[in-house]
C-alpha cells in the first residue's frame, strides 16, 4: 500500500506518468542556487548541455568555469575553490567524473573536507547506445569507501533538484548520481527529502525492496503486481547509499526477513553491498539483488539493455520470491 | 619593494641553515622521508615565509593572506621546519614528524595543522588547487597571491599540463608556480626518467611568463617573486635551479638521496657540515 503521508505524484501507476530525466533538476536546482547563493560555482569539463548546467552558465558568466576536457584538473580546481569558501558544483560524465579523477576526489577533496559537489551524469546502463565505455555501472561502488563522502542516487527528477539544494547546505563532499533517459516522476514539491533518511514509499511485511535511482519506480510497480498476488513488499527509496539510514534498513530486516535491493549498477560494492554490509552486522536476512551482474554493458537501447541485463519489474518480482522463499525455508 | 640589506640577506641565510638542521633531526628521529629536495628547497621556503608572502601565523585563516599550496607533499620536512621557524607552532614539534599523535604528517594535511593551505602528496594535484584558489581570489577581487611549490619530477603527471593550460587561458597572474628544478627524482635524473628539457619553452608556450632564477640564492628568488606579481598578464613560473641535498657534500647532487633519510652517522656528518658550512667555519656547538 502506497504511503500516503509521502505524498507521492497521484498519476504514478497511470501510463501516462509524466517522464523527466533526473539530470533535469540538477540544472533547476543550480540556478535556484545561483540566486540565492553568490558562492555557489559550477565547473564544466566540456559536457554543459548534456549535464544541464548550460542554464546557470547563461545566468552567471562570472561563477560559471570552462575546463575543458580535464576531469582531473577540474576535481582539482573544484578543491581549491571550496578550500577559499566556494561552493562549487563539479560535474560530467559519471564515467568520467568520478571515472577518470578517483585519486583527486579522494585526497584533493575528501581527505582535504573540501565543500565540493560532484555530479555524475549518464550512469546505469540506460545510456545505451554508446555502449559500455560510457556507462557508469562502477561509480558508486568505487567512491564508496572514501571517507568524508555523502552518496546520493535520487529517483526522480524532482528529487534530484531537492538532492542538489540540500547538498549545498551541509557541509563537506557529496557525490550526486544522475541517469540520462526521461524517468517516470515519482514525488512532488510535497515529499519530504532528508539527506541520510530513507523512505518508505509503500508498505508491506513480506519482504522489503530498498531501491535506488530511477528504478525505485519500477520496484513500486513490482510491488503493486506482487500485491496482487496478495504479497505484501515494502518498498524503501533508499537516495543516499552513505550515510546509510541503518535505522530504516534494519528495521526492514527485522520486520520483512527478506530483502531485494534493487539498482542501475553492479551488484557488487554499490547499494547492494552497502545493505548488505548493513544487514549482515546487524540482523542477517536472506538477500537477493538485481543489478548489473558483473559485467560491461554494450550498445542497445535503454529498455533492450535492462531487460537483457535483468534489471526490470519482472526481475525485481522474480527476486522478491526467491527471497520469500528462502525466508520461508530458514 | 626594496632591495634587501646585507644583514638581513645574512639573517635569511642563517634561518635557511637552521632550517637545513632541522630537517635532519626530522628525518633522522622518522627514520624514513625525503633528504635530497627538502635540503635544497630550503632557501626557496625560508625566503617565501620570512620575505615574500603577506602571512601572519596567529591567523593561519585570515581570508586575505597569501597562500602556499604545496603540491610536492614530500617537501612536508622543509614546510614544516619553515613554518615552525616563522611561528605556527613550537620548533620541539618538529621531530613528531611521521609518527602517530602527530599534526606532522608524512604528508602535508590541510585538516591536521594550521596554516596548511590544501593536502598533497600525489602528485600533480596541488598545481589545479592552487588554480583554484587563484581563481577564487579573482572572482572575489581579493588582492592575494597564491603561491605553489612543485617538484620538477612531478612535471611528469599530466594533470600538471591541465592546470597549466587552464591558467594561461584565464591569465591567472595572481598565481605564481615555483618549480624545485634540482634535476632528480626517485628513479635517477629526470632527464634520464623523462625528459623535461626545454622546460621553460614548454611553460611559455602554454602563456605562462618564466622566471630563470638560482634556487639557493635569497636573493634571486625574492626578486624573481617581485618581478612575478609586477607581471600582469598572465601567469608565472620561477624554475628554480637547485642543488638536491644542499649544505651537505655527500648528498649533494644523489638523486640516491631523493627518498632516503640519513641514519644516526649520517645525521651527525651532516649537522657538523651545516652548522660549520662545511668545514669555513667553527660551528656554535661544536
């Protein structure tokens, strides 16, 4: 049942749901900024149509910088704007930032605490037809063992412009995930957004699906099909993989005993790993993930690539009852 | 600003010698660390601590002083002894150098010690800091410069040419890039590991204005620093000119010295060495 007091788009499980890639609010969001905050500066590495920041380039030149195609002196330079009290945004591809600057995010920025905000546009494997070099399926797994680092992965695009605002007002180094295709909008201005704070969007005791991005829609559809089945799936929006909420996510363990998470990446170190780092310390249950199964990608449309990849509602329905059964035969 | 007067060239140098013991007794009490550019650097350090930068070290924060970024962290014994000599912090926390508890870090942190403009060690990435710092004291109008310290081996890292391309673009003249040119890093000479030669040409052609100048001579490097902030369009560099391992005769010129610290025999040649200048004069504690 969905939760109510979310206050979640009406329109949800209509068809004509209205799509908007995340990446959209980045680029709202950043010109919100702009107007409210004169140290907000956005840094581009030659990708500012594609990464949405062109807007707030056209409405502030002087705080808007070029570097050209240079992620690692752009991370760099990011660093040393927030070190003099910037706080800059600092995006491109995902797999070119975090991709191609892991060392500079690391030791320049997080291990420095510098304020910077780095997007990573394009991830997941719904690119498509570049192919498998510009899909992001590593990124979160790879910066999620730097310390300092907040994590972020919103689901729709109105998230992702509440992500980016909420960004600039905490302190210290974020890293925001944004995929390329227009995604069914899930929330609204009403929903509440907290950094760290997972939500429960729909309930149910039989098992849990913590989601992450664009997919936690098809997870609340999953849902909705398994629900009438008369099996009832909790599904949890979880947008910030670090901090995680262990409260939320352990209380899912023990009162579903049975977990699916659910995410545009592989399914080793990035969401899954990090419930499951959770779960196991805390209150082992029976695990089941659908993600990219260790693998690169390669060239195809967006829907083509999922549903070869195994990362679509009926996956997600398929894993919620192996979990239920593996509860069942505990 | 003025010429100096004899007496404070000779107060400069003696600060510089001091420092040079300094490290010594640093390395010798980590027992590992970098010998050969800390020595050699340490005419470069003293004379932006105590001549060149606006700094006051009881406000390691004031927004509007000039920044040191150190984009060569394994220079962290000669900043520090530098930055202990101009007031930070005690000089008797010099020898915490690399050991646990310390806010001396092997490599320089900018969270663990006041004073520390940005964290380094991997090379390559205190060069776009600086950019950014620069670029942040021009959108703000403020009057600072930002001064950054790199090897010359470090010029391999291709992120260098990034951030100098990005700077001669934005004409950055608030930021000066001072270049420890003492011919070594750890594999041999750089010449041999990879050619840097011409270097300034290189510099030049990416808009930057270069400075030649005798890294061991208080002189030349703070009137090259002068000249530099008088340049207006673009950009400067000082490639300045050392002898790795300076003050003391065996290892001046090693790059076997680059990564190594002396052991206790060593440690006392070379204090001996620097505090008579190499035998000219009576040391003051021999």
């Amino acid at each position: 049942m969905i939760n109510k007091k979310l206050n979640l788009n009406p329109k949800i499980f209509d068809k004509d749901v209205e799509q908007v890639p995340t990446r959209f609010g980045y680029g709202e969001a950043l010109v919100e900024l702009g107007k409210t905050n004169p140290n907000v500066v956005v840094l581009t590495g030659d990708l500012s149509a594609s990464t949405r920041v062109d807007a707030f380039g056209k409405a502030f030149p002087d705080r808007f910088i070029e570097c050209g195609i240079a992620e690692q002196n752009m991370m760099g330079i990011a660093a040393g704007l927030a070190l003099s009290g910037k706080i800059p945004f600092v995006g491109s591809y995902a797999v070119f930032v975090p991709g191609r600057c892991w060392d500079q995010l690391r030791v320049s920025v997080c291990y420095s605490n510098a304020n910077v905000k780095v997007a990573g546009a394009h991830a997941g494997i719904s690119v498509g037809p570049d192919g498998a070099t510009h899909q992001a399926l590593e990124d979160i797994a790879s910066v999620r063992a730097i310390p300092n680092l907040t994590i972020i992965a919103p689901c729709d695009s109105i998230e992702t412009k509440k992500a980016t605002i909420a960004a600039a007002n905490i302190k210290g180094p974020v890293y925001f995930r944004f995929t390329r295709e227009k995604t069914p909008v899930i929330t609204t201005n009403d929903t509440p957004f907290k950094i760290g704070q997972a939500e429960i969007l729909n309930e149910g005791k039989d098992a849990a699906i913590i989601a992450c991005g664009p997919l936690v829609y098809q997870s609340l559809i999953a849902a909705d099909i398994l629900a009438h089945e008369g099996v009832k799936v909790r599904v949890i929006n979880n947008h910030t993989i670090k901090p995680l909420d262990e409260k939320t996510i352990i209380a899912a363990a023990k009162e579903t005993g049975a977990i699916v998470t659910v995410e545009e990446h592989q399914i080793t170190g990035g969401l899954r790993g990090a419930i499951a780092e959770c779960v196991t310390a805390n209150y082992p249950v029976p695990m089941e993930a659908v993600g990219m199964p260790n693998s690169f990608g390669e060239s195809g449309q967006p829907e083509e690539l999922l549903e070869k990849y195994g990362m679509t509602v009926k996956e997600i329905v398929r894993a919620v009852k192996r979990v239920i059964k593996r509860k069942k035969s505990k | 600003m003025p010429s100096l007067t004899d007496g404070q060239i000779q107060k400069l140098e003696k600060t510089a010698c001091e420092v040079r013991q300094d490290i010594i007794k640093m390395l010798l009490a980590a027992n590992s660390g970098h010998s050969a550019g800390p020595l050699g650097s340490a005419d470069i350090f003293v004379s932006l601590y105590f001549a060149v930068m606006n700094i006051d070290p009881k406000k390691p924060d004031w927004p509007d002083r000039d920044r040191l970024v150190v984009s060569a962290g394994h220079y962290a014994p000669v900043y520090y002894a530098a930055m202990a000599h101009r007031g930070y912090f005690p000089k008797a926390e010099l020898t915490t150098l690399r050991k646990i508890n310390s806010r001396l870090q092997g490599h320089p942190h900018n969270e663990t010690l006041p004073g520390i403009d940005n964290s380094s060690g991997p090379l390559g990435q205190g060069i776009s800091q600086a950019v950014g710092i620069a670029l942040a004291g021009k959108i703000d109008k403020k009057r600072y410069h930002t001064y950054c310290f790199m090897g010359d081996g470090e010029q391999d890292e291709g992120q260098v040419w990034e951030a100098v391309m990005f700077a001669g673009k934005n004409k950055l003249n608030n930021l000066i890039n001072i270049i420890d040119r003492n011919n070594i890093q750890i594999d041999g000479f750089t010449e041999d590991v990879m050619p840097l030669e011409p270097l300034k040409d290189k510099y030049e052609s990416f808009g930057w204005h270069v400075i030649d100048v005798d890294g061991n001579n208080v002189c030349e490097i703070i009137d090259a620093c002068n000249k530099a902030k008088a340049i207006n369009e673009k950009p400067t560099v000082l490639i300045c000119h050392t002898i790795p391992g300076k003050g003391v005769e065996f290892m001046e010129e090693k790059f076997e010295w680059h990564g190594v610290p002396p052991n206790p025999e060593q440690a006392k040649d070379a204090l001996h060495q620097l505090r008579t200048l190499g035998g000219r004069i009576r040391g003051e504690h021999e």
